[in-house]
C-alpha cells in the first residue's frame, strides 16, 4: 500500500536525526508489546498458519516492487482476557517515563544490569554489557557481543544503542560523584538516589523539550504537558489516583509509530566538523550492535555528531526505502515493512478506523476520499469507504502548519502523555516528605538539564548544538564548545551532614 503514497525521502529543515532516535529510545521506554518469538514461531508455515489465534500473516502481492510475492510472517501479540473476555494485550514495559530503559522493568533484569553490591550499573569496557548467558542478539549470522540493557530492542538500530550507551554512562558518572560526595551513604542509597536524578532528567527533558518538538507548543499547552515554570514555583503536585497510565492499543499500533516517517536511510558517522566521513545504511544495520562495539567503542562519538548535525525525514506519510522493504532483513533477504507491519498490528489488535479516533478527538470526520487530497485517489483504490481507511494512515496523511504530526496523533499523544504524567506517583516535580527532591535541587534539574550537555559529558564530542533535537543551522542554536552548555550542579546533593563533619 505505502508505494502509493509517494517517494521516500522527505528531509525535515529544522529537527535532527536526535527527535528521531531519542523518539524511539522514549517509545521502548514506556511499550513493549508482549509478541511470541521469531523467526521460531513461523507464520508462513503449516500448521500454525492456520491457527488465527496466534498467526496473521501478510500476503505479499505479485506486483511488489522489491519484496518475492506470497507469504510474510507475522506472529499476533501474546493475548490475555479481560475481565469482559476481550482479548488484550500485555505491556511488557512500565508506561511512565521512568528509565526502565535504563534500569530495567522487572527486578530480575535490573539484577542482572547492576554490579552485585555497588552502585554503579555494569560496562563493557565503557560500552553496554554484554553478560555471558544473555543472548538478545537477533541476528544470528555476524559474531556480535549481545549487549543488554533496560530494553531488550537495544540494538535495533545503532542510534538507539547510542542512546542507551550515554544514559548507562549518566548514570554512572552521576553515582561516581554522588559517592564522592557523600562517603558516608552506602552503596543502594548512592545508587537510587543516582537512579532518581535520571529518571527526572529523563522526564524534563521528555516534557519540555522533546514533545514540543513533536507535538507542537498548542497541544503542549492543552494538554498541560510541560513542567512547571521555575519562576512560577519549583513544585507542582499533577498527580491523580484516579488515573489509569496505562499505554492505549492506539498509541501502541499507530500514533507513537509516526517516528518510523522520520527516520532517513543513513546512520552515518560525523566528524568533529559535522561532514560525514563514512556512509552507514538503516537497512545494513538493524540489529548489529557491532559498529557501536568496534574498537572499543570509538564511533560512538561519529554517531552522536551525526544525531547533532544531520536533518531527520519529515513527519508525514513518506517512509524510507531501508525501513518499507528491508526491515530487520536478517540474516538475509527477504526483509519486512514496516507500514504494513503497523497497519497489521493495528488490525490483529482491532483498533478502530482512522475515523472513529478522529470523532474522539473531536475532530470532523473525512466522508469522502477527495478530502485526502492529492492521496485521494490512491486510498479510493485501496479502500471501500473512507471510514475503512486504518488510523497509522489517514493520521500520518494529516498536515500540520507547524510541521509537526497532524491533529489526530496529537490529540492522541496529548493525552497519552498526560495519563503518564499524571498517573505518576513519583512524578519528579511532586512535593512529598519521602522521596522529592529540594527545592534547589529541583531548581537546578529543571533550569539545567540538556540532552546536548548529556551527549558531550559521556560521549567525547567537543562541540554541539544546545538544544540538539533542532538542528544547528537554527537561529539562536550555534554549535557550541560543551563548556557553555549549562549543568546540573550536583554538590547540591552533597547532605549537610557531610558538611558539618568537614567543618569540624
Ligand atoms: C531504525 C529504527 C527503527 C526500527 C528498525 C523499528 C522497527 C520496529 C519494528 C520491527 C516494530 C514492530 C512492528 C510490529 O510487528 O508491530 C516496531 C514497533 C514500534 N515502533 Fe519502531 N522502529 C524504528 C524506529 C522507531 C521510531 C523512530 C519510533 C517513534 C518515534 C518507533 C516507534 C515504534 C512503536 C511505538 C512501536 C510499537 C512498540 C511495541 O508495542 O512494542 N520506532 N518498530
């Protein structure tokens, strides 16, 4: 269906490859679906082929440009009951912005991240662990370390993996210091209190300067998304019990997936003047986790300047070559698609039409085909009736003056990220006895927090744009030495018992 809607490449004038990459880092960090593994379970393949319980396969027409015609595995989400009886499906993920990326969604795997009895979270000589026994690597051909992290989709892509790499560093950098600081906490104290500060990086960045990349400054505001203004008062108490956080099946199968529009063909490596010195391909380097380990690590910092430097796809219908015809192609052709994978998932989990979401969201909805514009026609062929039209289409098909996704998604994220917020019961701007933090402290997360600063302090990159989610040709957004970016200031953290003890 999407070789209909138009040529691939679409480049974005002012949002970097970091929205993209970051965008799927946050994805993995509040879903996972629960789906059985493969290629073991093999929907192309009798007798299960037939079992509609669990396979739903893709019939891959005779006139697809680059896919062999027939059968295309697809395994359906492990399904639960409800208490109506309705089949669901399991979020393997916690929902809230919460690290779990970082640190893992069970007990069991945050065990096997940490180093027994230390603060610190295990390395691989600085990279991603890679523990004997743990195998995530999916691809079974290239000898790849298996890395493992708080999300077991790590090596997806080698940007995520980057992603992953500078908040495991973070985490340990911070731990490193907040021991230091206090010599007299023991080792879990410094390791959650270290936990803490990433967990309310990560959901002040996420609130405030990444949403707004995506969702634009109305939706922000409607849907009282961003964090409280520091010169209004430093905490804000959003949380209510009532709240069900849970991820919406239509988030899941369609709006959190519009990322997958922006995403380019190249992954390249960046040098310290922001050129590209060596072309990587998307479809080249699913699932190798291999150019993020080589030679120690050393091309990390030519990732994470090509995430700084290089300008994303726009969001809109238009889906690179590497992810609509040869996604995760290991360990060899043919690969998947990724469009007819989201509208597949989105069907074998009977998530309404594109329509039904916009009546929700208030919106008119489109009764007729010449509505879709210059696509109009190419639907009209494809569909019955504009209310058969599937919501990952007719949404991503939507237009936005300010560029960002079009109104269905950002009603349906607006809303989204508010449950997850405000079902948060340790939303880090909350005022509580227990756990919240001082008001300097909050103060300090909330004015000075910056991926960019982030990225410089564990990735060896010297230069770089402040606000690395637009790109640097921005007005107001220079690259910068690292030194001018601000920093969160961590000897607010250190206990004033330990300063009455020095004073002695
Ligand atoms: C190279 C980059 C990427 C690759 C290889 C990739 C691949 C995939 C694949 C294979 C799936 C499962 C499809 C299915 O069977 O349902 C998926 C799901 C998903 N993707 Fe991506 N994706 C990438 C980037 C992104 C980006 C940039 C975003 C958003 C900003 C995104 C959001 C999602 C979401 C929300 C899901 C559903 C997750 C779940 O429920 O487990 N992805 N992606």
């Amino acid at each position: 269906m999407n070789q209909r809607l138009g040529p691939p490449i679409q480049s974005d004038r002012t949002r970097s490859a970091q929205v993209v990459s970051y965008g799927q880092f946050l994805s993995h960090e509040v879903m996972e679906t629960e789906i059985p593994p493969f290629p073991e379970n093999d929907c192309c393949e009798k007798p299960q082929m037939d079992n509609i319980d669990f396979c739903f396969p893709l019939e891959i027409p005779s006139n697809d440009n680059v896919l062999p015609p027939g059968c295309l595995n697809f395994v359906r989400a492990t399904p639960r009951m409800d208490a109506d009886g309705v089949r669901q499906q399991i979020n393997l993920a916690t929902p809230f912005v919460d690290a779990s990326t970082v640190y893992g969604s069970t007990q069991e795997l945050n065990d096997i991240l940490r180093v027994p009895y230390s603060y610190l979270l295990k390395t691989d000589n600085n990279l991603l662990p890679t523990p004997p026994g743990v195998n995530t690597c999916f691809d079974p051909v290239i000898p790849n370390r298996c890395p493992v992290a708080g999300d077991r989709r790590v090596s997806e892509s080698p940007m995520l993996s980057v992603q992953h790499s500078v908040w495991l560093r973070e985490h340990n950098r911070i731990a490193t210091e907040l021991h230091i600081l206090n010599p007299h906490w023991n080792q879990e104290t410094v390791f959650q209190e270290a936990r803490k500060i990433i967990i309310a990086m990560l959901q002040q960045i996420t609130y405030n300067d990444f949403l707004p990349t995506i969702l634009g400054q109305t939706t922000m505001e409607r849907f009282k998304l961003f964090s409280r203004d520091v010169n209004e008062g430093v905490f804000d108490d959003s949380y209510d019990p009532k709240v069900n956080p849970q991820i919406l099946d239509s988030v899941n199968v369609a709006a959190h997936r519009y990322g997958h529009s922006q995403l380019t063909n190249n992954q390249n490596f960046a040098d310290e003047g922001c050129n590209t010195v060596t072309i990587n391909y998307l479809k080249d380097t699913f699932e190798s986790p291999r150019l993020v380990q080589q030679n120690n690590g050393a091309n990390i910092p030519f990732l994470a300047r090509h995430l700084a430097c290089s300008a994303s796809n726009k969001l809109d219908n238009f889906i690179a070559d590497g992810m609509r015809n040869f996604l995760l192609r290991l360990p060899e052709a043919p690969g998947s698609d990724i469009v007819a994978r989201n509208i597949q998932r989105g069907r074998e989990q009977g998530v309404s039409g594109y329509n039904i979401w916009r009546k929700i969201c208030g919106l008119e909805p489109i009764k007729s085909f010449n509505k879709f514009g210059e696509f109009g026609n190419a639907l009209k062929e494809l569909y019955n009736e504009p209310d058969d039209v599937d919501l990952f289409i007719g949404a991503m098909l939507e237009k936005d003056p300010g560029f960002n996704v079009g109104p269905t998604f950002q009603c349906l994220l607006g809303m989204q990220y508010q449950l997850i917020k405000s079902g948060d019961r340790f939303w880090y701007e909350r005022p509580c006895e227990i756990f919240s933090f001082t008001e300097a402290q909050l103060k300090s997360i909330k004015k000075n927090t910056r991926i960019s600063k982030i990225f410089c302090r564990n990735l060896g990159i010297h230069r770089i744009q402040e606000n690395m989610f637009f790109l640097p040709n921005r007005k107001g957004n220079n690259r910068i030495l690292c030194d001018e970016i601000p920093d969160i200031d961590l000897s607010l953290w250190r206990s004033a018992d330990v300063d009455r003890r020095e004073n002695r």
